[in-house]
C-alpha cells in the first residue's frame, strides 16, 4: 500500500541549517515503516534533486539514523537566510515537497 510521506512520518521538518543551508527531518514512531522506506532506498540523491530543483551536487548530506527512527537531507541555498529575494528566512516551509512523496508501507 502506498501512502503520502506526511502520513508515515510523526514528525516531518524543516529549518535552515546556518544561513547557507536547509535541513529537512524525517522521524517516524514506526520501526516497520522506517525500515521499509529506509531499505527501499527511495530517499537519494537523485529523488531530493528532482523534488527541489536543484542539482544533486547541492545535496550536502542524507542520513539514516536508526536510534531516532529518523533521516535527515542537508542541502545548499541558492540564496542565503535573510538576504534580499529569500522567501523563507528560517527555512520552515521547504519540506512541503518531501510531504508528498508516495512511499510503500
């Protein structure tokens, strides 16, 4: 069954990561859906840069982190935190396109 990432995940995020760089986290509260998506290796380099727009030379860091039943993306801004044209200074409204990314559960 497939169902929309925002749906699996108990806590779905994002933040600037200092001014040059956002950060989504992904945490679930299920270690069967974690696992199944961690496994299936839908969250890659290729699948953040098609998402966001950007290159995948951008994308700084993915991490899987069992302990906290948890991922997290780092990717470079095209334009730094606070400076003219930037649209989401704290960098909370940029995991709107990870939300809906179908997964299998």
């Amino acid at each position: 069954m497939k169902k929309r990432l925002y749906e699996c995940a108990k806590v779905l995020r994002s933040k600037n990561s200092g001014p040059f760089e956002i950060t989504l986290d992904c945490l679930f509260d299920d270690e069967q859906i974690y696992r199944k998506i961690k496994e299936s290796g839908i969250i890659n380099r290729a699948l953040v840069a098609e998402l966001y727009h950007i290159p995948e030379d951008l994308i700084t860091n993915i991490v899987f982190f069992d302990p906290a039943l948890g991922f997290k993306i780092t990717f470079a801004r095209r334009i730094s935190s606070g400076t003219s044209f930037d649209r989401d200074v704290y960098g909370a409204q940029q995991h709107a396109p990870l939300m809906e990314l179908l997964v299998e559960v």
